[in-house]
C-alpha cells in the first residue's frame, strides 16, 4: 500500500507540473488572468507545495501512517499552485 501512494503522489507532482501548458492558453472569449483568477483565489506557492508532496511521499516510503496523516489534509486544502511564473495552476488532491 505505501508504494502504491508514492506512485499516485508522483504522478499528482507529473500532473501539476504538465498543467503549465494548460493554464497558459486562454479559452474562447477570457483571458488567462481572468479564467486563472476565477479557478484559483488563494494559491499555495510551488516551494510549499512540493515540500508538502515531498513529506507525503516520504511518510509512504517508510509506511509512517501516522506522518501521513499529518500531511494529507494540507495538500487536500490545496486547490491551487502558484508556480514560478505570475501564472497558477489547478491542483486536485481529494483523491488523498
């Protein structure tokens, strides 16, 4: 089981990092601005974001439930990533 949510805890980090392009292309009739501002109101900054992922899959690794515990409601409250850009970027952790 531990291995099994390292697995899923990297490709969450595969899947944040392609949404780069995604969030970059405006869709038909709003800017990028406006649809990034609409999706993400209070963006957690990439460092944080990655040192969170980073103890998640540590506490996996190691089968430290309790060091799961921990961690997994800080990256289910994150809905959104502010990256190193002026863009963010959707995040969706329920799955945790």
């Amino acid at each position: 089981m531990p291995h099994r949510l390292a697995i899923l805890l990297a490709a969450l980090a595969l899947t944040l990092s392609s949404t780069r392009s995604i969030c970059a292309q405006p869709t038909t009739g709003q800017s990028t601005n406006d649809r990034q501002s609409s999706a993400c109101t209070d963006p957690l900054p990439l460092a944080d974001y990655l040192r969170l992922l980073r103890a998640s899959h540590a506490a996996a690794i190691h089968g430290n439930q309790v060091g799961l515990a921990e961690v997994a409601p800080a990256l289910v409250a994150t809905t959104c990533v502010a990256l190193n850009t002026d863009q963010s970027a959707p995040a969706d952790n329920r799955w945790l």
